[in-house]
C-alpha cells in the first residue's frame, strides 16, 4: 500500500547515491562492448523480448568517450543513431524487428500497435500484443516503464516524466490495456527502468502543488532539498504559510515513487513490480541524465517486444 504520511526529513537520506549496481539487472550480453540492464521477472518468459540500455560503448563521441546514445539529438550524427540502435537491438536479441519509437511530448497519448507504422506517432505510451514489434520509450531522466501482461500476452512502453507521471499515463495505459487486452492488473508485470533519483531530482514548489492536489499520498514522493533554518517545505506545502515565510525554493521529487503507487492503485500487486534503483544523474559512467549533462545528453533507450 501507498503510504499516505509524509516522510520525516533526513539528513542522511539527502546525499545519498547510488553507487552499484545490483547484480541482478546485469546480462551477460556485452559481445558488442554493450551493457544492457535486464529484469530477471521478465527474461523468465520465452516468448517476451526486452532491454534497458546503458550508455557505454556504441560509436558516438560524447566527451571523448564512445557511448551509446539512441536519440536523434542535435550533438550526433543520424548514422551514428542508427548504428548505436542496430548494436542494440542485437544485444537485446531483437536485431530485425521494426523499432517503434514515438515523438515523446510528455503527455498521456497512449498509441495501439497492430503494425509498423510509417511514420512515428506523437505520443508517450504504446502497447501491442501483436508479436514482432519493438516498442521503445527514450529516456534521459525521465522514468521509462515497461509492462506485461503474461496471460493474454500484452505488452506497454511507457516515458512518465512529472507532466506524464501528473497526468496518470502509467494508470491511463493500464486502462487501455484492460480495454483492448482484457489484461487483469493483478496479472501484471512492471518493470520501472533507471531514471533520475530522488537524490538529484529538484523541482519547484509549484510542481509539488499540482501533485498534492490530485494524489492523497503525494506527500510520500517528496523530500526536503535545503537544510537549515528554511520552513519545513512538506509543511510548508501542507499548510498555508505564515505570511513571514518565504516558499522554499524547491523538493526533491521521487518520480519512481509516485508511478510505482500508480501502479499499485491501478491494482498491480507489490511483488511484480520492479525498480531499477539506478540515478541517471548520479551515475554519468552508466547513464545519460538531462539535468547532469545538459543538451549535450545522450538517450537511454527501453524496448520491449513479443517475440514473433
Ligand atoms: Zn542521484
């Protein structure tokens, strides 16, 4: 259950960060110099295909350093894209499916794939049980969620970043997929991929606002980013402040916290859900962060696929 109390703030907790990497997300695909993160729920089931990417190796040069980046973004060449993604698919065990990717705008546009289609659709959420598509979520501090329904064989990729996460698109694609698959959420996998931790993730007051007055435990997603004699900003956002009072400046918001209770009030039992406790932000060595690196981030790539 989601706890609906706020969290009592901690100094120790701020500063923490992630540092390893659990051995149980690791594959031993890396015949390409690739590393892609796994989840063992998921790689159980042999007719489903999926990977989280990291950044190392591929052929681009990001601060003299190959990576592995799987955007098109300004920075790179689109042969280098395009090659980066080819490595990918083959260490994920994917290397001829169609790669459906989407114009990601942070919304809760949630697209049915029956085939390939011909160009990319604008969206943030795709599901399928057609075998034989790869759906991809790009990902760069934002949270990438990956769903299977294993009885009726039905699949979801999902970007929720706080506008996503705020507008429900992991429940909303849920819901598709009661809808169209007749999924049973109970039934339901989640595998919640890396994404920016609540170590590294500041937002504004305004931000947590918006999350307070739609979520009876949003409290719980939320910590204290400064420490000293500023009001307690969970407070502060509980009540009305004293008119002396300035607002804080910003929380640190635990996105992965706030789509795992969405995930478990859409009826996902705790055990199927799985988290990649791994910091965008705090591990640059391993991954690509926006808010770290700026515009000159590479993208993480999640893909998930029914084999055909
Ligand atoms: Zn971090």
């Amino acid at each position: 259950m989601p706890t609906t109390k706020s969290r009592p703030l901690k100094r120790s907790a701020r500063k923490r960060q992630d540092t390893s990497v659990s051995p149980a997300f690791w594959t031993g695909r890396s015949s390409l110099g690739l590393r892609i993160l796994q989840v063992p729920a998921f790689s159980k089931l042999p007719w489903l295909i999926h990977a989280f990417s990291t950044a190392p190796g591929g052929i681009s040069h990001l601060e003299n350093e190959k990576v592995l980046n799987l955007g098109f973004t300004g920075w790179d060449t689109r042969e280098n894209v395009r090659e980066n993604r080819r490595r990918f698919q083959t260490a994920a065990g994917a290397p001829d499916l169609p790669l459906i990717t989407l114009k990601q705008f942070h919304s809760d546009v949630i697209h049915i794939f029956d085939s390939n289609p011909t160009d990319p659709c604008r969206g943030d959420a795709s599901i399928t049980n057609r075998p034989g598509l790869l759906l991809a979520i790009q990902t760069a501090d934002c949270v990438p969620i990956l769903l299977v329904d294993p009885k009726k064989r039905a699949i979801a990729a999902i970007h929720a970043g706080w506008r996503g996460t705020l507008a429900r698109i992991a429940a909303k694609t849920i819901g598709k997929m009661q809808m169209h698959f007749g999924t049973n959420p109970r039934e339901l996998l989640a595998a919640i991929g890396p994404s920016i931790g609540p170590c590294c993730y500041e937002v504004g007051t305004e931000v947590a606002t918006q999350f307070l007055s739609q979520f009876p435990d949003a409290p719980g997603y939320f910590d204290e980013f400064r420490t000293g004699d500023e009001p307690n900003p969970i407070q502060w956002l509980n009540m009305m402040p004293p008119g002396h009072q300035p607002p804080p400046k910003g929380v640190l918001l635990d996105l992965r916290k706030a789509n795992r209770s969405q995930l478990l009030a859409a009826g996902l039992r705790p055990r199927n859900i799985h988290t990649i406790d791994l910091c965008t932000a705090c591990r640059p060595d391993l991954l690509f962060s926006y808010r770290k690196q700026g515009p000159l981030s590479g993208r993480l790539m999640s893909v998930i696929a029914i084999r055909r």
